[in-house]
C-alpha cells in the first residue's frame, strides 16, 4: 500500500511539474508577443514625436512657407470653408459649421 501512495505521489508530482512548466511556457510566449508590440509602438511614438517636435512650432512651419512655397501659401479664414457632397449627378454645396 505504501509503495502505491508513493508511486501515485510521484505521478501526481510529475504532473503537476508538467502542467506548471507548460503554464510558465505559454506566459512567457504570450509576454514576448506583448513586448515586441511595445517595442513596435515606441518606434512609431519616437517617430511620431519627432515629426511634431520638428514641424510643430510656429516659428519653423513659417520658415518652411518661405523656404518652400514663398507667397503660393495664403491666410484663409474659416468661414469660407465650405463641405461639397455628390450625389450621382447633383453636387449640393453646404457651409462648414463648427460647434
């Protein structure tokens, strides 16, 4: 009898092992994928980044304008804005509204 309750213990306890190595195993894949994401996510938030902190300020958008376009760029106020649907052969014009 006691051989068996040995025998059943040392089954149950490789098992057990088994079962923790595979949980352990399918965590770590799954940890992986979810750090890989995050690697990929921080590239395009420092290229993102970068973009805004190169082109965002005011100073450097209106010295590319009189770099690159000189006076082809003009101020437009918003109200002359207007939204343009097509519907098959109809074209309605409608004001843009901001709320």
């Amino acid at each position: 009898m006691i051989k068996f309750f040995f025998t059943f213990l040392i089954l149950l306890l490789i098992f057990f092992t088994a079962f923790i190595k595979n949980s352990t195993k399918r965590i770590d894949d799954e940890i992986f994928v979810v750090k890989e994401n995050i690697r990929i996510l921080k590239k395009d938030f420092e290229n993102v980044k970068l973009e805004h902190n190169f082109l965002g300020s005011t100073e450097r958008l209106t010295e590319l304008k009189k770099l690159y376009f000189d006076d082809q760029l003009i101020k437009k106020n918003l109200k002359e804005f207007k939204i343009i649907h097509k519907i098959s052969d109809k074209i309605e014009i409608k004001q843009l509204r901001f709320f």
